[in-house]
C-alpha cells in the first residue's frame, strides 16, 4: 500500500485494559473503525448461537483452528482497504489479537499501521472487569480470559512489541487525555 497520508492506528491489549474506551473515543472524533471481531459476531448470528462470552471464545478459536490463523485479519484488511479506497486517511482497527494477525498487518501497511497498548496493572483491570454494566467477569473468568487470549490466541505479541504504551489506570478522562496527546503526537488527529 505505501501512501503516507494514510494512518492506521490497531489498539491492543488485555482484556479490561481499556481498547473500547480508546476507540470509542477515535470514533467519536469521526474515524471509521474496523472491528476484528464483527467476523465472529456475523459466524454466531448465522448459526443461530446465543452471543455469550464462552460462545465467543470457543467460535474465535474453532475459526481460527478451521479457517487459519489469518482468518479475521484477511477480512479486516479488506474492510480496511475498502475505507481508505473510499476516501478515509485515517482508519483505526479493533480486535488485532494475535501475532499471526500483527505480522500480516505488519507486512500489508508496513510505513501506515502504529501499534498502540492500552495498560492497565492486572487488578485494576479485574477489578474494571468485575464492574462493568455490560458482560461482567469474576475473578476465575477473568484469569481464565487471560489464559486463553495469552495462550490460544498468542495475545501477548502485539502487545509486547507495541510502538508505543497508554497507561489508562487513572481516569477516563486523564486516559482520554493521554491518549488524545499520543494521537497528535504521532499524526493520527490534528493538533
């Protein structure tokens, strides 16, 4: 691809780091994203298959397992083209999980894709985890969602070679404000 008007920012990292509150707020500053795991959302629906967490689990995994590890990542890529043919320079991606997925990106925007980490230590994220409205986890669901993003999914990657880190253990807004410098920083919204 190689145009250097065009950014894509992917957000990794744990879950309960804070990946949705980072793209929500690109979002709402009208960048368009593409969200990996829509391909799993759309696999559920189709067959019928209630939308819980072990659903998702297990069908990101068999996926993956049955169509290959690059399954999701072809398709965002296509989505992600499909949006800079239509005239968008700035797009940012939501679900990039694996290596296998890292290096593809890496390999098909090599000068466009940064790599951002949202951090969090482990307990604030448990403990977020525990109290969010929406799919909460206890503690056993949560060391099992780390077990089996770091292991099966090979989570651990991205987020360790990451260009650059947003610590979000404050305040929404404090990470807002974080995270909107880096983004200026490095080109991704206007100053």
């Amino acid at each position: 691809m190689n145009d250097k008007d065009v950014k894509i920012l992917a957000i990794v990292g744990m879950c309960g780091s804070g990946k949705s509150t980072a793209i929500d707020y690109l979002t709402e500053h009208g960048i368009p994203k593409v969200y990996f795991g829509g391909v799993i959302l759309k696999a559920l629906a189709d067959d019928g298959v209630e939308d819980t967490p072990e659903n998702e689990k297990r069908y990101r995994e068999e996926l993956r397992e049955k169509e290959g590890k690059d399954f999701v990542v072809k398709r965002a890529i296509v989505e992600a083209k499909n949006l800079i043919a239509a005239g968008q320079k700035r797009v940012v991606l939501d679900g990039l999980y694996t290596w296998t997925e890292y290096k593809i990106l890496r390999q098909e925007f090599p000068t466009e894709m940064t790599v951002v980490a949202v951090v969090v230590p482990k307990a604030l994220r448990r403990k977020r985890l525990a109290e969010r409205p929406e799919r909460p986890f206890n503690a056993q669901q949560a060391a099992e969602r780390d077990k089996s993003e770091i292991e099966n999914l090979e989570k651990g990657g991205p987020i360790a070679i990451a260009d650059y880190y947003v610590d979000n253990s404050g305040t929404i807004k404090e990470f807002h404000e974080r995270f909107a410098a880096l983004c200026k920083e490095i080109g991704f919204l206007d100053a």
